[in-house]
C-alpha cells in the first residue's frame, strides 16, 4: 500500500547541496524514524515526500507510482507539522473536515468519519472549538485528527511532539505507537531525538550532512552500527571512541564496560582514576581518566550498577571483546564477518602486539 | 552615590531617633531631600517641553479655536460675531454644497478603500513568493508612494487630457476617447484611479509583510489538503489577513477623507462641483470666500469623522493579532 | 510511455504558465513606469510636439527648452532653496525636540505622562488641513509670514518621530541606563552619548521621513505663503500649471522631473531600507 522509494534525490537550495544521489527505500506499514542533529536534511527529505519542497531532480515513487510531479494534495499523504498549522480561523471540527469538503466526501460520510476520528483522538468534546482556546496537547490531537480522517496511504510526521512538555510528550509517544498498530500504514517520523527514535521505531533511518548513515533497526543500529557517526548518534552518554596506533579506532558502549577495583581475565582492561562521578538512580555515570598504556590520560564514560567508586579512586577498566567495535581510518566499520584481516590486525594492536 | 549617603544617613537617625538634639537636623536632610526630589522629577518635564509646546500651540489651541470659531462669522478682520449654530445651519439647510461635497468625499473614499484594497490583497497574492522579477514588480509599484501626490496628479492631468496618451489609446483600439477631468461623470473615477494608482505599491506591500508573518506551514497543510487556489484564497488567505485588512481600511479611510491635493490640482474640484471634497470646501471657503466661521463648521464636521476613525485605529492596535 | 506525456504535458503546462505570468508581471511593471517614462520624454519635446494627437512616443525633435524655461524664467532654483532650507532647518531642530521627549517618554515615569502622552498621539491624528486657518492667523499676530518660519515651525515635533524613537529608547535594555548612572553619567549625557549612537537607524529613518515629507509638502505652504519668494518647489509646479499663456507640458514636465529627482536617486540609493521602514510605519 504505502511503500515509498526514493532514487538519486539531489536538493540544493541556491548554492548549496542538502541532498545528493540519495536513495532510499520504506516498506509499506513500516513506522519509519529519520533520525539525525538538525540541518541533517531529514525535514527536507519529508517535505521532498509532502511534495511541499520537491527535490531538485530524482524519482520519488508511492505506492509503486511516480509520484514527484504530482501535487502535494493528490499523493494521498497526510503530515502533521511541528507547530501543528492548524487552521486558527477554523473550528477543530472545520479543521479536520476540510480536507474532506476539498475531495468532495459526502456530507453524511464526513460527519461520520469525523465523529469516528474525533472519538479515538479524544477530541469529540472539542469538536466546536476555536484552536486558541486549546492546550498544546489537544492542537496535537486536532493535527493528528486533521490527518487520520483522510486515511492516506502515509502519514509525514515532522517532530511532531517537540513542543509538548516531557511528560505529555512520553504519553502521546506511546500513543502513536498504539496509533500506527490499530492503522497499520506506513508512517515516516522526523526527530533529533535518538530516544524517540529508538523507542518508536521499526526502522531507523539515521542521516547526517544529508548522508543516510545507516538504515536498520532499533536493535542492529545499537549493537551493530556501520560507522563511527552511528555508533555515537546512538547511545547516552555515547560510545567511547579512541585511536589505535595502525590509525584505526576501537569504540566501546559505557554501559558495557565492567569497573571493578581488581583486575579481571577481560580482553580488554586498563587501569583509570575516577574524576567524576553522576548518580543516575539505578545506574551510576563515572568519567573515567585513563591512567595506563598507550591511551594514557584519554578519558571514557563508565556506566555501572556498582555506585560505590568515589572521585579520585583507581579502578580497572575491563571491556570483553565481543562489545568491543572497530573502525578503519575513514570511521567505516570493521567487522570480523566481512573484514577479517583488518579486523584481527586491530585486535593485534590493541593487545600491543603489533604497532 | 549621594542618595546612598543620604539613605545611609536616615538609617543612622533612625537607630537614634529618641535623641531629641537630632530632631532639628532630621528636618533639614528632609527639607534637602525634598528639593532634591522635586529636581529629580524636572528632567522628563524639561526635556518634553518643546514638543508639548509645539503640540499644544499648533494642534490642541488651533483645534479648540476652530471649534468656537464655527459659532462665529467672520472674515479675518473685522471683528468675531457669533451666530450660534448658524455656520452649521448654513452647511446643512441653506446651501446644498457641502452636502454635495460630504458625498463626494463618501463616494470617493469608499471607492479608494474598496478598489485599493482588492488590488493590493491580488498583487501581494501573486507577488508573494521571493524572487528577482517579484521584487521588481513590488518595487516599481511601491515608487509612486514616495512622490508628491502633487507630482503625480500633473503627470496624470497630462495622460488624461483631451489631447492626451489615454485617448490616443482609445483611439488606437477605435473606442471613442474620454474627456476624463473635463467631464462631471468622469472627473470622480480619473481622481479615484490616481490615488488607487498611486497608493497600490505601498498598500501591497503592508499585505505583504502581514503574509509573510503567517507561518508558512498553515499554506502547506493547506496544500495538502488538497485546496484548490480559489478557496485557499478565500478560506485561508483572508481570513489569516483579515486583521490587517481592516486595520488597513480605516487607515486608508482616514486618508482618503483628507483628500485635497489631487483634487486641487486635477480639477479644482470641478467640472461643476462633482468633484468637490470636504477639505478642498474648507479651503475654498478660508482662502477665497473669506467665510471662516463656515470653514471651521466644515472642519469641525470633517474633525468628528476622523475623531471616530481614530477610536477604531487605536482601539485595533491594542487588538492587532487576532490568531496564535 | 503514457506516463512520460503526462509529465510532459504538465512541464508545457507550467512552462506556459510560467511564461503568461512574466509577461503580466512586465505588463503591470510597464502600468507603473510608464507615467513617469511619459514624463520624461515630454520635458525633451518641443511645446509644438506637445499638441500633436496621437502623441509621440520619443521626442521627435529632442529639446531643452522646458529646461531652460525652468531654471531660467521660472528661477526654480530659488524655489528649491526654499524646500532645502525648510527641510534642512525642520531637521535639525524636529533632532533636538523630538529625542529628549522620545527619551522621556520611554525611559521616565512622570506625573501627567498619559496626559501628555495623549497630546502627543492628538498631534498625530490632527491635520494641517484642521488647523491651518488658527495658525495662519496666529503668525499674522507674530509678523512673520514674510518668512519661511511658518512652514518650519508648526512641524518641529513630529509625532511619529517621538513614537518611533520612543519604541527604540524602549528597546536599549535599563541595565544599560543603570549603569551608566552608576558611573557618573548625567541624564543629558545618557541621552545624547549612549540613547542616541545606539539608535542610529532610528534617527536615520525619521530623517528620511522628515525629508520626504517636506520636499513633497503641498498644502501646507500653499496655505501659509502669499509670496511667490518664500514658496517651494512643489508651488513652483502649480505656477506652472497655473500659467495664465496656457498650459506648456514640456515645462511642466520638466518642473516635475526635478521634483521628482531627487527621491528616484533616494529610491535606487537605498529602496530596501525605505521599504522596510516605510512598511514598518504602516504596520507599526
């Protein structure tokens, strides 16, 4: 129903080029996450698919039509903006029936489909409402409503729960899972957040400088991202990155790194002063000095169950090597299965038995 | 520094108080401390002195005697004789041409309003998104605003003679030519098409800055939604403009109330009288006729129109976003 | 196969579409330019070319005598002189009246403050067309309409001038204030060392009023002027129109060139910063 894909997508904007030969596929019912630091050319991605800010040149197919030269109105999209753009002149219940009266629904089959989507938004009460006399919260649902009642093929969704406040936000989030469970369309969410992302979505499609960086599960991008920029994105506090000496580098996760005041039989162990220390609750967060071998005076985030190291103790550094990561000179990672040679010389280095 | 002395001073009084000797000096800080109160509120007085002198010898003093003046007859030299209601009795029963000037100063600026508005509300539409041959456009049509009306109403005067270009155009297209200003049923329109000609650029353009602050996710959501132009025009667009619009149509109304050059120098208010306005009846019955008791009736009439446009203006001000 | 035309119907669509616009957007260019190209072009044709009918579009015999007429017979230089020191003089006195009540107004909490404040926005809404007949008299009492005192004074303070500096005073944050009285500062220092350098684009664009207002300034002079030595530019044109041999369009035209001059240089110098502040008056 709603696969989208998208071949050699190039933007620029006067002189400069946000996207170039980007290719990228979203299956159908997927909930879809573009994830990455803002001016990534994520939105710009979503408006390319809206129709809103067509790309400069490429294919964009819907559905298995090629769909770039048709007007936004037409793909059977819906979009739901970050500041909502409700139609402040409008009533809730005029907001969401105007795109119905535009494609000439009935009258009798849109106060039905109102009346249906306002009751599972929870909006039914609101329905004769000016937006001004609305919390933030309900303009959300109002969007949303604005968007369901159309059943399109794909709903846009560009950080649509940045201007709710923290608690609010967690609830509507897991509301638009429960939303994309009950629909089954396919959705494609913008956010900065990679906690949004990772919580929300079947796929992640991590993107930076208008390069997608990987496009895979929540649970592949963390345990097995492709670069450097990944393994980082992905992850609080992030990955521990540190340079080896044949010009590669080794990564590790702080919460997979064992401190223990004695020396363990781990592959990977050096001994670090503790300088500071962050109580989490049921984590503690230390940042750690390095006080032996070749990364000497490097310092790495620890997070531990143990809370008990205080500022300035000596601790080991203990990490196995199945949670350790490799990454060539260009930050691409080296992964046994494919790369095996280069994979073992890192391992050599580490263990200092090569330079 | 000083008032600090000085507050540091009371407290020390203060911790004193029932020392009787100290009594006499606590008068004196307080004496000091009043004239230096009374110096330390002159500044602000000081400094709007000539505006409030200014204001208050060339606008309040004038209108106030403008007012007592409609009671009176008088020339200019001889002496003031009142009349009473007299002056106004003259403008409204006794001769028929300030009734003939009100309507058309009613005429006019209901057609100025109207037709300055639809043609602002299209061109800032259709001028809307941002590139060279737009920013072009808006600024060949927003020029006109800042020359004299004096300047444009000559060059127009020569277009619209009998011997002019618009009817060597007419000609061309084998229509009949117009005799514009020289024409009791025409002299009205010509005047009208130049203060529209005139004020379109600038009118456009505070559309213009009124569109661009609607954020410009609302016009997409409506794009979206698949609406078509028209309604998105008449659903979204004005609707989202309509503070603006009505703030621009009593601006434009006090304006065009006040009308006086283009007339002057376009038809003198003629042919006959069918374009004869208020303030151009004013001055004709100041300067030539010598009747200023019947002047300042006009004026105070022309006074309590602006007086209640001006309400509406600053009431709208205070209300001015309506949305968001 | 069908899928190509369909995309390339719509890109002739658009392309036409795109085409019929410009062609508008020229045409309605051309609606706006062209009164002031046809004055141009009339002030280089001889009188005798003016009379012609259908009109010449370029001046078949190329001339400037209108020009001549007008600096020569007309002295409209001595009418400009006038308009310059008006203005000239408007300017730098509206400076010294308008800051220091614009500062008091933003800065200061005074007894009678909305009074006075009321006076101001009266000024503001009150036109010269209401007060004309009082003020006229009152310089007649003075004895100085052999002057050109009576087109600078009643214009000193400008209420928009006041408003407009008023809202930027508001904007230069107290702690500056503060501190500068801290050090010592007296408050005619604060204002003309520190409220005024920082709000040059302000000053600058009330001057720009100022001037505007005054070069284009019609009525007001023809109320208060008898002598045809203390009129400016803007009369000087009138005359012209008023010339009792008829009307000479090639002299008017000329005359109102260089009326309009001045403000076209102004326009093409800096017409962004005129919109811009020009929108910002209407929207204020």
């Amino acid at each position: 129903m709603g696969e989208i894909i998208l071949k050699n997508i190039n933007k620029t904007f006067g002189n400069t080029k946000v996207l170039e030969d980007l290719n990228l596929k979203i299956n159908d019912g997927e909930f879809a996450v573009l994830v990455g630091a803002s001016g990534c050319g994520k939105t710009t991605l979503l408006r390319i698919i809206a129709g809103i800010g067509p790309a400069t040149s490429g294919e964009l197919f819907i559905d298995g039509e090629e769909v770039s030269d048709l007007a936004p109105g037409k793909r059977n999209i819906a979009m739901v903006f970050q500041n909502y753009a409700i139609y402040p002149n409008m009533t809730v219940k005029g907001n969401i029936e105007f795109g119905l009266k535009n494609n000439h629904v009935p009258k009798a089959e849109r106060e039905r489909l109102i009346a249906e989507v306002a009751e599972s938004v929870g909006l039914t009460e609101y329905l004769k409402r000016k937006p001004n006399a609305l919390s933030g919260g309900q303009r959300q649902r109002v969007a949303l409503a604005r968007a369901m009642v159309k059943n399109p093929k794909v709903f846009l969704m560009d950080e649509p729960l940045s201007n709710l406040d923290a608690k609010l936000r967690v609830a509507m989030r897991s509301e638009l899972i429960e939303l994309h469970n009950k629909l089954k369309t396919t959705f494609v969410y913008v956010t900065h957040d990679q906690v949004e992302a990772m919580s929300m979505a079947d796929t992640i499609i991590l993107m930076n400088k208008g390069v997608i960086q990987q496009q895979a599960s929540p649970e592949v991008i963390y345990d097995d991202p492709n670069n450097v920029f990944t393994a980082q994105f992905i992850g609080t506090p992030s990955m521990n990155i540190l340079p080896l000496k044949n010009g590669s580098f080794v990564g590790y996760r702080p919460e997979k790194v064992g401190l223990t005041p004695e020396e363990t039989e781990a592959f990977y162990k050096v001994r670090g002063r503790i300088i500071t220390r962050e109580m989490l609750g049921s984590e503690t967060l230390y940042k750690v000095q390095i006080i032996s071998g070749e990364h000497q005076n490097e310092t790495v985030m620890v997070k531990s169950l143990d809370s008990g190291f205080q500022e300035g103790q000596d601790a080991w550094v203990q990490v196995a090597l199945k949670h350790l990561y490799f990454f060539d000179g260009k930050e691409q990672r080296i992964r046994e299965a494919d790369r095996a040679e280069d994979y073992g010389a890192c391992v050599r280095c580490l263990k200092g038995e090569e330079a | 520094m000083r008032e600090t002395e000085v507050k540091a001073a009371e407290n020390l009084m203060d911790t004193n108080k029932n020392l009787p000797e100290r009594a006499s000096e606590k008068k004196k800080q307080r004496k000091r401390h009043f004239g230096r109160r009374i110096l330390g509120a002159l500044p602000p007085y000081i400094m709007t002195l000539p505006a409030m002198a200014s204001f208050l010898l060339f606008t309040i003093y004038p209108i106030l005697d403008m007012i007592l003046l409609s009671f009176y007859e008088w020339n200019g030299l001889t002496e003031r004789k009142w009349v009473g209601l007299g002056n106004y009795d003259y403008l409204f029963n006794i001769q028929i041409d300030f009734k003939i000037a009100l309507k058309n100063t009613l005429v006019y600026t209901v057609a100025v309003v109207f037709f300055l508005q639809l043609f602002a509300l299209i061109f800032s539409v259709w001028l809307q998104k941002d590139s060279r041959i737009n920013s072009f456009v808006q600024r060949v049509m927003f020029f006109p605003h800042l020359c004299a009306m004096l300047a444009v109403s000559v060059v127009f005067s020569w277009l619209m003679d009998e011997q002019g270009l618009f009817n060597a155009v007419l000609e061309f297209f084998h229509i009949p030519g117009l005799r514009w200003l020289n024409d009791s049923t025409t002299a009205m329109i010509s005047v009208v098409i130049v203060a529209v000609w005139k004020g379109i650029g600038y009118q456009a353009l505070l559309l213009l800055s009124a569109l661009k602050s609607i954020p410009a996710d609302i016009f997409e959501a409506a794009e979206l939604d698949n609406t078509p132009p028209l309604r998105k025009f008449f659903r979204i667009t004005i609707p989202l403009l309509s503070p603006q619009l009505f703030f621009m149509l009593i601006t434009i109304t006090l304006n065009s109330f006040k009308v006086f050059d283009s007339v002057r120098i376009m038809t003198n208010g003629g042919p006959g009288k069918s374009t004869l306005v208020l303030v151009y009846y004013i001055y004709e019955y100041a300067q030539a006729n010598l009747k200023y008791g019947v002047a300042a009736a006009a004026g105070v009439v022309l006074l309590i129109f602006l007086l209640i446009l001006t309400v509406i203006y600053f009431r709208l001000i205070g209300k001015r976003v309506h949305y968001q | 196969m069908a899928r190509l035309t369909r995309k390339q119907k719509r890109a002739v669509k658009r392309a036409a579409g795109n085409t019929v616009n410009l062609i508008f957007k020229l045409f309605v260019s051309v609606l706006f330019l062209f009164p002031f190209y046809w004055m141009v072009t009339t002030s280089f044709k001889p009188y005798l070319e003016t009379l012609k009918f259908p009109p010449t579009l370029w001046p078949q015999d190329f001339t400037f005598e209108g020009y001549v007429h007008v600096f020569q017979e007309l002295d409209i230089l001595s009418y400009i002189k006038n308009t310059l020191i008006v203005t000239g003089t408007v300017i730098v006195i509206q400076f010294f009246v308008n800051v220091p009540a614009a500062y008091a107004f933003a800065k200061w909490k005074f007894k009678g403050q909305g009074l006075m404040w009321g006076i101001v926005m009266t000024g503001f809404m009150i036109p010269g067309q209401l007060t004309f007949m009082t003020v006229y008299f009152m310089f007649a009492d003075w004895g100085i309409l052999k002057t050109l005192w009576p087109q600078i004074i009643p214009t000193c303070a400008s209420a928009f001038s006041i408003f407009l500096l008023r809202q930027n005073f508001k904007q230069i944050p107290e702690e500056l204030v503060e501190s500068a009285k801290l050090d010592g500062s007296s408050e005619w220092k604060i204002l003309w060392r520190l409220m005024v350098p920082m709000s040059k684009a302000t000053m600058v664009t009330t001057i720009l009023f100022s001037f505007i207002n005054h070069w284009n300034a019609y009525f007001w002079p023809l109320v208060m002027t008898r002598d045809e030595d203390l009129k400016p530019i803007t009369l000087a044109i009138e005359r012209l129109k008023n010339l009792e041999q008829g009307l000479n369009y090639t002299d008017i035209m000329a005359g109102n060139v260089i009326l309009v001059l001045p403000l076209v240089i102004l326009f093409l110098l800096a017409s962004k910063k005129i919109i811009q502040a020009m929108a910002y008056r209407g929207m204020k």
